[in-house]
C-alpha cells in the first residue's frame, strides 16, 4: 500500500557537521541517495531530511537562500512517543551541538513541547500530543 512522504529539503552550511549533529539524534542515513554534496537522514519511514550543502541546495530554486541563523524559514515539528521522548530528543540535540529554542510548551495534560536549532539554525519543535486527545 502506498504511504506518502515528506522529504524536507535543508541547506546547511557543513554538511560533514550536519550529518553528525542528525545520527547523534538517532536517525539514519539514507547513503543510497546521499553523494558529498547532500544527505539522506531518514526520521522515520515516512519522513526524510535532505541536508545540502548550499551550493547544491540553490540549484533547485532561483530564490535566495535563507541565512537560518538569522531569519526562520520554517517551524519543523517532530512528534514524539511520550513526554519523556520530547526531552530525551532535545537534550540530544544541546549535547550534539543543537540549542534550546524558546520555552517548554505545557497543554494541560494533553500536550508537551520543546523546541531546539540544529547548528545551522533551523527551528525544530518536538511535541508529544496525548493519543486518547488525538482519537476523539
């Protein structure tokens, strides 16, 4: 059966650095489609990460290319199996050389997040949503 997939594209300023930063995560790489100009990083079966250096990002759009550590270009929202998750995620990016990125986000009993940059800036939002709130 067929599934739909997100890939996002990211340009980022040393790619060697940005791979390392992503599998310090957890998550893989996808070396099928990665050369020394871009990168696989699979989050899951369904969504996939291609970091690229900035040269090889601008062939694919004639816009300039947003300077992440100075301007938000997107939000890019995980979710995450479990409050403990959404913690255990973000503490690996600060230790992997990410940064906390605003506040934790309390919902009541239903939903938790926090946020973090991976070195190049880009805004990640980990958030863990109570399953029996998201059924109703």
């Amino acid at each position: 059966m067929y599934q739909q997939m997100i890939l996002v594209n990211l340009a980022v300023n040393d790619l060697g650095a940005s791979k390392k930063f992503f599998t310090e995560l957890g998550f893989t790489l996808n070396e099928q489609f990665s050369d020394d100009s871009t990168s696989s990083v699979v989050i899951s079966d369904t969504i996939v990460l291609m970091i690229m250096n900035r040269e090889r990002f601008g062939q694919f759009t004639k816009k300039p290319i947003a300077d992440s550590s100075q301007m938000v270009e997107t939000l890019l929202a995980l979710s995450a199996e479990s409050r403990e998750k959404v913690g255990g995620l973000v503490d690996k990016a600060s230790a992997a050389g990410g940064a906390p990125a605003g506040e934790t986000q309390e919902q009541g009993d239903f939903m938790y997040g926090r946020a973090f940059f991976d070195p190049d800036g880009h805004h990640f939002e980990v958030v863990w949503m109570d399953p029996s709130v998201i059924e109703s």
